[in-house]
C-alpha cells in the first residue's frame, strides 16, 4: 500500500544499552503527523526546546532543569543535548514523509533464543 505522504515529525532518543551489545543505540519515541511540510518544521523546531525524554534516563527525579543545547545539522533536523553536571542525554528530532506502509502477511515467528543470546547469555 503507497502512503497519502503525510509528515511525520520523529523524535529518536539515544538510550545506553549494556556495552557488550554495541553501547548508545537510538529508538523511535515519537511519531507526530502534520498537515504539512510547514507544519512539520514548526512542531520540530518546537519539540527541539521543550520535549523530554522519558524514563531512559530519570529526568522526572532531576531537581533542577538540564541545560538544553540544540544543534540544527544541515538536513533540518535537530540533535539536542541535555546535561545538569550529573546526567547527559540526548535526542534528535526529524521530518520524514511517510511513502510506504507494507503490511505483513502471515504470522510473525518467535525469536529462536536458542541460536542468540537470551537475558545476558549467548
């Protein structure tokens, strides 16, 4: 199925993972549709100052607003960086217009946690 090309704006927060498995790693958090492109970049912008990440990092237990650097990098998005001298995070915010949804068919296989590692082992 060809998408209507809706905007998104995309929020990915970088979370540690355990060192073994390759260190930082960014997830999706946010999709966010816009009516329009000019939509999408205002709400971007916007989410850039003011969004927070959730729990990957506990800043609902900081006392004390982090300092908020936000980098635009030349595609338009943005890369923020938060830090209070005690935590460091960040996250960057993107547009992306939607131009494919594949629906899968059949079902889904279950890992074979046998063949991988399996809470540490492996």
């Amino acid at each position: 199925m060809v998408a209507d090309g809706t905007w998104f704006v995309l929020v990915q927060e970088d979370y540690e993972n355990h060192p073994e498995e390759g260190g930082a790693h960014w997830r999706l958090d946010v999709e966010q549709a816009a009516r329009s492109l000019k939509e999408a970049r205002e709400t971007a912008e916007h989410l850039a100052r003011t969004y927070r990440p959730g729990r990957s990092w506990g800043f609902a237990r900081w006392s004390e607003q982090p300092r908020r650097s936000i980098y635009r990098l030349a595609d338009g998005s943005f890369l923020v960086s938060l830090h209070d001298g005690l935590q460091k995070a960040s996250f960057r915010v993107s547009l992306g217009e939607l131009v494919e949804e594949i629906t899968c068919t059949g079902p889904v296989s279950p890992p074979n946690w046998s063949e991988g590692r399996f809470f540490g082992r492996g």
